[in-house]
C-alpha cells in the first residue's frame, strides 16, 4: 500500500542487513520468533541502542518498546545500576567455576522475594530451568510423565513442545487430547512422557490424575495463560490443582518465566496465594540478561545435590557471575519500586488498554483487550461468540484473526511503536512514563486504519 511503501524507506538499511544475514543465519535470525516477515510489509528491524524505554534501529528510527524484550526488560533498557554492576564484574573477569559471593547473595534475595522458594539455582535460561524441574520432579517422585496444558509454551525443550500452538480443529477430544509435536525431530519416546490436558477444567485435572497419577511425576502450569494470548485461571483452579497435586504426590511446577517479576515483587504465586513445589524464573529476573532460575521448596531443591538417587544440575554457564550480577542488581532495583511502582506501572497498563480498546472500536474493529497487571494482549475477533467466557485455548482459535493483529502491530511499528509480532505479551516496564503512552495512542490511532 501506499502506506506501507511510504514507510517502508525508512528501513533501507534494515532491509540490506535482512538480506544479507539471511545468507549466512537460518531465518535471518538465533530464534526463529524474531523471524523474517513477522512484520510484513516491514522487514525485521535491526536494532542498535535501547535506553529506559525507548530504542533505535540502525536506520536511526526511534520506538517505545512494548515488547520489552519477549518480557525480559522490565526495569528499561540499561539501567545505570545494572550496568555498573556488569561492568564491575567484568573488570573482575567473568568466569572462574568457582563459587562466589554474589550468587549466594542472589540466591537469598530471591528466596526472600519468593513465597514458595526455601533454595534456588540460577541457569541460563526458562527452556533449561524447566528441562531441568521436569528431571527434578521425576527423580523426587521416581514417576516418568509430566502434565502441560494445551496452549502453553514452556521453553524449547522437547519435554515441552507439545500441544504448544496446534490447530485447535487436531486437538481431539478434551478428555483425550491428541499430541501434536509442535516441531518435528521429536522422538516418539518423548512424546510419550508428556500428557496434556485442557487448562482450566479442575474435573478433568482430577479424572486425569485419578487415573493417571500413579505415573504423573509433575504438573506444570503458568498462573496465567500467557503465550497465546492471555487467559486468567478461573476462580479457585489454581488452589484446586494444588490440592489434587498433594493428593497424588505429583508435584506442582509453576513457570514463572513470565509472571515473574512483572507480577510484582511476588510474582503470580503472591498475587493468587498459591504455594508450588518448584517455580521457574526468567526473562525479568535479569532484565534483559540470560539468568534464569530454578527454586522451591527445600525437601525437593536437596534432590539437586549429588548423590547416586537424586537428581542433577550443571552447565558451564549456569549462574554465570556476568548474568548473576545483572539479576543482582535488578532484583535490588526492583525492591527500591516497591509495590508502589508496580502500581503505577498498572495503572499506566490500564490507561493504555483503555485507550486501545476505544481507539480500535471507533475504527470499527471488534476487539478483546484481556490484561494481567504488567502485560495485555489485543485480540482481533473473528467468530462470534462472548470472549469473557473464554476459558481454554480452544477457545481462541476459532475465534481471533491473528493476521489482523500481526497488521496492527506492523503499523504500529511504522509509527514508532514497537510491540510483539505476533498476538502476544504486550509489556510495560517500570521506564514507561504517561508521555510513552499518550504517543501510543496517538500512533494507534493511524495505525487502527491500516490493520
Ligand atoms: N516459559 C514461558 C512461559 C515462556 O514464555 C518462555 C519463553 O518465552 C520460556 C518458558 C522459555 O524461556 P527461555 O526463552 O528463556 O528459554
């Protein structure tokens, strides 16, 4: 579109830097999320520089970041704090497979900060924290599968690519879910580990388990749906699956790679009282680093130490002092926005969703704006039917045009605002000011009429 052209030379040296990296990097990229085309007509954006809550691309263009790096970034790009205390690390030297201070000191405020947490473990990222609760959990239970629930992404390990983003029309039936791989090169034996159930249906969770249990070493949820769109639990599920999870000694992983700290200094465990076994942090953690971290109760955590039943835990990288510095500091930083910051970081959300929900309806497009404290998704409807009453990740489907939003977010990018390819997370971070959301809804009011 004429539109779409005008913009599209401001890109130019994006575009040239697409076409080569393609050359030489699969999908022009490391994650094939940030992949070519995810903002058609726009090529992949190469960025440069972010600072607080803005950024700039190599052809100097200028954003507010609302993907907040796929949720990392909850503090704003490159606090100073955070900086300084990378920077002394790395005069320090950034490795020596020792033990050290700051980790212990990471560790107890991370155990402070999180209910449930007696001990932790810090490692590079969610997908090898979550890898590393399912080997965990079999070895505390001495049962072989896990429970995950359709539509929910936990990483890329294939324990956890199943059932992730399948057509809902291949599911089968909610009582006896088909398994879909959500790649190839899966082995078969591995499916075979991994169950999946509907979320949200407490009486399936307990014929599951009732059935079942006697194999089920874990059951591994979000507190909130957050990877396709975003759905809240219904009143009470989360306690129920507590319950039943105690009931048939199967343990409760809760994966807080997002939730975490972007929730509150809590994370959803606080926010809906809810007490798990292991919990998995990541991505705000470290605002931006890769350190992520495994922790839970202490009976279980032991299990993490060497000893010919138990279970084990390594990596090279695994609780770096570079990253444990990083996650150190922004742990601290967090403490000092208290929960008045995040409050304020809500209300902001709640200004902006508001402000989107009627922008886009004047626009003529029917919308649904499901928010959960830090983050919100926009939902293009397609199908009829009341979206409060979604429940499940069925529900979605048959009902949204992901296209539509992939069209929004592209326009917004054209207009300075940068949000997440795909219907997704989009994030507020404590550096968004009230002037950061004013500008989006000016920019969503050109881009509502391109979607
Ligand atoms: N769990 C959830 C809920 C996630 O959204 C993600 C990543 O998006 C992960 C786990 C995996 O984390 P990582 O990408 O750091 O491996």
């Amino acid at each position: 579109t004429q539109y779409g052209n005008k913009r599209l030379e401001k890109f130019s040296r994006s575009i040239e830097l697409q076409r080569r990296a393609s050359q030489e990097i699969p999908e022009s990229t490391s994650s094939n999320y940030r992949g070519s085309g995810s903002y058609a007509p726009y090529p992949m954006v190469f960025m440069e520089s972010g600072s607080g809550a803005e950024l700039t691309d190599v052809d100097g263009n200028n954003y507010i970041d609302f993907h907040a790096g796929v949720s990392a970034i909850i503090n704003g790009h490159s606090p100073s704090r955070q900086i300084e205390a990378v920077k002394q690390q790395i005069d320090n030297g950034p490795y020596f497979a020792t033990s050290y201070e700051k980790e212990h000191e990471a560790a107890h405020l991370l155990n402070e900060m999180v209910p449930s947490s007696d001990l932790a473990k810090f490692i590079s990222t969610g997908t090898e924290a979550i890898m590393s609760a399912i080997r965990l959990a079999r070895a505390y239970t001495g049962k072989e599968k896990v429970l995950k629930f359709e539509g929910m992404y936990h990483g890329h390990t294939d324990y956890a690519l199943v059932n992730v983003h399948p057509g809902a029309e291949d599911l089968g039936t909610r009582r006896n879910p088909t398994k879909i791989p959500e790649t190839t090169g899966i082995p078969q034996e591995t499916m075979e580990t991994v169950e999946s159930a509907p979320w949200n249906d407490i009486d399936l969770l307990e014929e599951k388990l009732e059935r079942e249990g006697d194999d089920i070493a874990a059951v591994m949820t979000e507190a909130v749906m957050s990877n396709s769109g975003l759905l809240w639990p219904e009143n009470g599920y989360l306690d129920e699956l507590r319950r039943l999870t105690n009931e048939h000694d199967v343990l409760f992983i809760l994966d807080e790679v997002v939730t975490g700290f972007r929730m509150g200094l809590q994370g959803a465990q606080g926010y809906f009282d809810i007490d798990p076994d292991l919990t998995v942090f990541g991505k705000a953690m470290a605002n931006g680093y890769p350190c992520a971290a495994l922790c839970g109760r202490e009976e279980v955590m032991r299990f993490l130490e060497s000893g010919s039943d138990k279970s084990t835990f390594m990596g090279t990288f695994s609780g770096n002092p570079l990253v444990v510095a990083a996650a150190h500091a922004n742990l601290e930083l967090l403490h000092e926005v208290g929960e008045q910051g995040y409050k304020k970081l809500y209300d902001r959300g709640e200004r902006l969703t508001a402000g989107l929900k009627e922008i886009l309806a004047d626009a003529g497009h029917d919308v649904f704006v499901p928010k959960f404290a830090g983050f919100f998704a926009v939902h293009f409807l397609d199908g009829g039917g009341d979206p409060a009453a979604w429940r499940e990740y069925r529900d979605i489907g048959p009902n949204t045009d992901p296209d539509a939003y992939s069209r929004f977010a592209a326009a917004m990018m054209g207009e300075g605002i940068f949000l997440p390819p795909k219907t997704g997370r989009i994030n507020l971070m404590h550096a968004h000011t009230d002037e950061h959301i004013d500008e989006a809804l000016e920019a969503a009011k050109v881009a509502a009429d391109h979607v």
